[in-house]
C-alpha cells in the first residue's frame, strides 16, 4: 500500500513545517501545493522534506488540492489523504482514519469534528447548516461534511473528484461521495481552530449553498 498526503498551503510558512514531519512518519510521501503564497510556504515545504508544487497564481484550495491529488494518482498512490497545513488537523490521527478506511473496506473516510466549544460559534453554525442542506438534497450522511481531513482510495479519487476551486471543495466531497453511493464513515477527530478569525466566511457557505443547489438539479 502506498499512501501519500495532500496538504494544500497558503501563507502557512510558520506553521507548515511540523504539519509535515508528522504527516511523514504515517504515509510514505508529502505532496504540498502552495497556492501562490507570499511568503516562504514553498521552501519551508521543501526543506520539511515535502514533494512540493508552487501554482503561477493564486487559485484557491480546491484547486491546489485537486492538484496535488492528481499528482498523488501519477505517484501510483493507493490511498490518499487530505489535511490542512496550519494545524487544524492532527497528523497523529492519520493512523485511526488508514485503519477505518481499511477494517471496513471504505472508499472513504471523513475526520468529523465534534461541535464544541473548540468551534467557534458562527462556523459551528455554518457546519451544521451546510451539513444539514447536503443531507436534504443529496440524502448524504455526512455530519461535517465541512472538514477539510479525509482518507480515500484512489479507486474512488475519479467518483470523488471536484470542480470546486475554493472552499466549496469540502461540500463537494460530501456532495459526491453521496451521489455516486461510496462507502463511507466518519471518525472523530480533534477540533482544532489555529486562528479563528480565518476559514469559511458567510459569503464562502452562502456559494456553497448555491452549488448544492446547482448540483442538484443537475443531478
């Protein structure tokens, strides 16, 4: 099994380098994408010891982990994880998403924050209500369906794949994941806000909304 990690960076030069090094003690390779950052994400990546990509301009997350997930496909990648590169998720909990994705024969795993104290309010809002809205259009499953921490297989990778540029690539994966039938389970991971004044703003859940939508009666 080869199992490479997807960290999508922005500006994250301060805080990207442990996120590495712990990610590369459960997976055999690193890919970062920076996504045009103004600061040293890119050669902090590389030093870090990441396989690290750096876009011409700034496109958003979606787009910067759509590439780095295709590049993980070229590696021949079995599985495939997604984490954030500031810290919000805990590398340490990489082994607990393999093993669910494995024990149970899944196509994918979700790393679901609980809707604590830890979350803030308004984003504890927007996760339940995104949440909700996936599950009334897209009968998805899904309680977080806004984490950005996911374990899938490359078998699933082409069902799973998003047009989604920016934030609206997480409502995506859940969108899709229910679309197309996948197994799937959630797994209880750390609620960890960094910075709590960054993340999905109001306009960013309100698009999303619009996308569900969209989808649905494309559906």
């Amino acid at each position: 099994m080869k199992i490479i990690a997807v960290i999508p960076a922005f500006n994250e030069s301060k805080r990207i380098e442990p996120v590495i090094k712990k990610t590369k003690r459960f997976v055999d390779e690193v890919i970062v994408v920076d996504d045009h950052s103004r600061d040293n994400t890119y050669e902090t990546a590389k030093k870090a010891g990441a396989k690290a990509i750096r876009l011409i301009s700034n496109m958003g997350a979606g787009f910067a982990t759509r590439v780095g997930c295709d590049l993980a496909m070229k590696n021949r990648a079995d599985i495939i994880i997604t984490l954030d590169a500031d810290g919000q998720h805990d590398p340490e909990e990489i082994p607990k998403l393999l093993k669910t994705l494995q024990e149970y024969n899944l196509d994918i795993v979700f790393g679901s924050r609980p809707r604590n104290e830890n979350m803030p309010k308004i984003r504890r809002l927007g996760n339940w209500g995104l949440s909700f809205i996936a599950k009334i259009l897209f009968n998805s499953k899904v309680k977080d369906t806004q984490t950005g921490y996911h374990a899938f297989t490359s078998k699933a990778y082409p069902m799973i794949r998003w047009s989604s540029s920016r934030y609206g690539v997480v409502t995506e994966f859940a969108v899709n994941v229910a679309k197309n039938g996948l197994r799937c389970k959630e797994v209880e991971v750390k609620t960890i806000y960094v910075d709590k004044n960054f993340g999905m703003r109001k306009r960013d859940a309100v698009r999303a909304t619009i996308s569900m939508l969209k989808w649905r009666i494309k559906k």
